[in-house]
C-alpha cells in the first residue's frame, strides 16, 4: 500500500508487522512508521481512552515520569521562561511541576484545553504526544512558529529501533499511537525544521535547540 507520508510527503512505503490488526507502513525516505487514517481513533474515542490514564499531579509516578523531561531542560531555560505545555492532556501536571522551579507554563491539548495560546515561547514541551500526530509535519510547523529564535523544544517519545523488534512492540498496543518515530527521523525533523540536538538519551528524550527562524510556507501549516 502506497500512502504519503504524513512528515516528509514522500510515497514510497513498506508494510511492517505488528500485533494487532493495523496496518503500519514505514516510510523510506525519513524512517517514519505511521497507521493510515482508516485505524485512527475519532476524538471521542481517544478522549475516553486519555482519561483512564493516571496522569495528574497526585500521582507520583507521573511525576517522576515528567521530570525525566524537566530536570535535563532545566539548565538551557533562562530565568523565569516563558514554556508551553503542547499535548498537556486532562490533568495538566507539567505546568505545576515548572512553576516551582520559578517558570511560567501554559497548556495546551486540541481535546482537552484546545486554545493554543499565541506565544512565542522560550521552551516548548512535548511529553509522550509525538506518537498521537495525525499530521506531524503540521504539528511540527506549528510548535516551531510558536517557539523563539534560540528556544528549547523538548520531545519525549520512544523511538523504534528494528522492523523485526516492532511485531512485539509494546508501544504499538495503544490504539492512539499513530506516528513512531526512528532516530533517523529526529535527524530529519531537527534538518527540515532547523534544530541543534542540547541533550538526549537517544531512546526517548531529546532536548533541541532552535537555529533559525522558520519559513512556515515551506513547511505547509
């Protein structure tokens, strides 16, 4: 099956292997593994899903979860930043967790807190939403324009290593992951968006800096 590619708008795909009952086709060029939209959950779907998660500030697993994010940023924001919380989901925590480090954090999450505030900001976190993006080229245009020259934009989501590891991978078994990404295609979003790799595990957490300032045509909103 030939599909565009959602990130690079590349055609040539090939089929992966999973455990369950969607397709999933990897694309050649930028190494992305998307779900073609047929399998995708509708909002109400995915919005009863999210709040069966125990994300909020009263669990302490999350806590410890997010940190894992906060703690390296933490060195690379100037003082009293201005940060957004992109994909903050029902029970904002990282918002909390950055104002007691004297940071100001705003939310944002299309289903539950759908007012994109306007920016720009200082640093922008995206905690374990990259794999939600129907659109990742249109998401990462938009989290770009919305960052300043010199920001700090800090993903977390695990990335896939082997075709031959992803039939039993357990990131594939959430009906709302819907974009896996390679570390192929971090190189590829930090060259076509203009970013500088601060910090990373290289398994699930990348802390990027902000080069240039975007040419949001280019990248079709």
């Amino acid at each position: 099956m030939n599909q565009m590619c959602p990130l690079c708008h590349h055609v040539a795909h090939a089929p992966v292997e999973a455990s369950d009952s969607r397709e999933y086709l990897l694309c050649n060029h930028c190494r992305l593994i998307t779900v073609p939209p047929c399998f995708h959950p509708d909002d109400e779907t995915a919005k009863s899903y999210y709040l069966t998660h125990e994300n909020g500030i009263q669990y302490p697993g999350y806590v410890a979860f997010l940190n894992k994010a906060i703690h390296p940023t933490l060195p690379f924001l100037p003082a009293r930043a201005e940060i957004l919380d992109y994909g903050s989901g029902p029970g904002p925590t990282l918002s909390i967790l950055l104002e007691r480090e004297g940071h100001m954090c705003r939310n944002y999450d299309p289903l539950f807190f759908p007012d994109l505030p306007s920016g720009p900001f200082d640093a922008i976190f995206a905690t374990e939403c990259f794999e939600h993006f129907a659109n990742p080229r249109q998401e990462m245009s938009q989290i770009t324009s919305l960052l300043k020259p010199g920001g700090v934009l800090t993903i977390m989501t695990i990335l896939w290593l082997l075709p031959e590891r992803f039939r039993n991978w357990h990131y594939t078994r959430d009906m709302t992951h819907i974009s896996f990404y390679h570390r192929d295609t971090i190189r590829y979003l930090c060259k076509t968006f203009g970013y500088q790799v601060l910090d990373t595990d290289k398994r699930r957490l990348f802390v990027l800096k902000k080069m240039i300032e975007p040419d949001i045509k280019q990248y079709g909103r």
